[in-house]
C-alpha cells in the first residue's frame, strides 16, 4: 500500500505501473493503520480478493502517522500495524509481502524512528514460519535524507526516485517470473555496499537485482 507514488512519485518505474494497470496503487494517504483497517472492512478487502490468485507482490508502507513524537509506537499501534501486516498475507496466498521500514521525519527524533523500526521488524520476525518466508523486511530510510522531504514526513519527487531504486529489484523479479526466495532482509549496510559514499552520484550507480 503506497502513498503519492501516482502523484509526487509518477514518474518512477513504480508509478509508471500504477498507469499502466500492471500495478495498483491502494494507499489511504494521512491515515493511520487502524484506518487502512477500517477501508479493508469497508469494502477494499472484497475488491482485493477478487484478484488474490493474480496478486504477485504486496508492498506494506504504514505506521508513521501513529508515530508520537516523544514514545513512537504503543502496544495499540504495533496490534494495528500487525493485523495490517496479517491482511496483506492473506489477501494473496501465493504473494510475497515488502514491509518497508518507518522514515525518518524532521518532527522526530531519530532515535525514537530507529526504536520504532525495530519493533516492527520484530513483528516480522515473530511471524511463524510459513509467512515468514513471503515477508521481506526492505530498509530505505538511511538513504532516504530529510532534504528529501517536502514537509516534516512527506517524500519530494528525489525521495520517492530512491525508494523506488530500492523496491524496484523485487518488483523487477516479479514481472521478469523470478520464484526462487530472496534473501529476508535487506539493510541498508548491504545497500551502501552498493551505493558506497557516492549519494551524490546517486543517478550514476546501477543498483543491483538482488539474487533469488
């Protein structure tokens, strides 16, 4: 579920997708998990059922609007974020998931982002083993820099070029009938690997296609 990748982010490879039909775009921009909850049982959980057995890849981007500036998450807010996470599994049986991390804003501290991605990357990793192995934790934020925002949270065209260099290789996988199992998680340590210091070359660099 992303936001703004047909608006701020159209042109990137992702929001060509959403044009084209290949991908949708079903983001409830500005609400928080319980209510992309509450449109689920509005209405946009039958709609996406209809196309669960064609449904390849989901990608998860939700929990910075129940963010709180001084305690990030409460025990409320990882139950939201989890039945969110337990619905994208269940609308494609055969899907993999993306789960994107939290990123960080100009309104709160980075500790307090940090802190909160690690409790929802704990909520991946308690998964049993079945889901576990169609979820893929994908970490962007330290690549992702706060000049790249247009407010305190909300991603410039920049920001959403590089979110979308980083999800594009699982997506890339999916369209080309790539199966094999990716690896669990992606950190942003295997990503500098890659990028290396050069963030100011960054349309320079050939970000890979991870191996299956």
């Amino acid at each position: 579920m992303l936001e703004r990748f047909k608006i701020t982010g159209s042109s990137t490879r992702l929001g060509l997708l959403c044009r084209e039909g290949s991908g949708w775009d079903a983001g409830v921009g500005g609400d928080k998990n319980e209510s992309v909850l509450y449109r689920l049982d509005q209405g946009l959980r039958v709609v996406l059922s209809k196309y669960g057995t064609d449904i390849k890849l989901v990608v998860l981007a939700s929990g910075t609007n129940n963010l709180h500036p001084k305690h990030g998450f409460k025990a409320k807010d990882l139950e939201s974020w989890s039945a969110l996470l337990h619905e994208c599994l269940a609308l494609a049986s055969n899907a993999e998931v993306l789960v994107c991390d939290v990123f960080h804003r100009t309104d709160i501290l980075d500790s307090v982002i940090e802190a909160a991605n690690v409790q929802l990357k704990a909520v991946v990793n308690g998964l049993d083993a079945r889901d576990r192995a169609r979820v893929v934790w994908v970490e962007a934020r330290h690549l992702i820099a706060k000049n790249m925002l247009v407010d305190h949270v909300h991603l410039n065209e920049e920001g959403y070029v590089v979110w979308d260099k980083v999800l594009w290789p699982f997506v890339q996988g999916v369209l080309e009938g790539v199966r094999g199992r990716r690896k669990q998680t992606v950190t942003v340590q295997e990503r500098e690997k890659v990028v290396g210091t050069t963030r100011d070359r960054r349309d320079e660099t050939e970000w890979p296609v991870l191996e299956s």
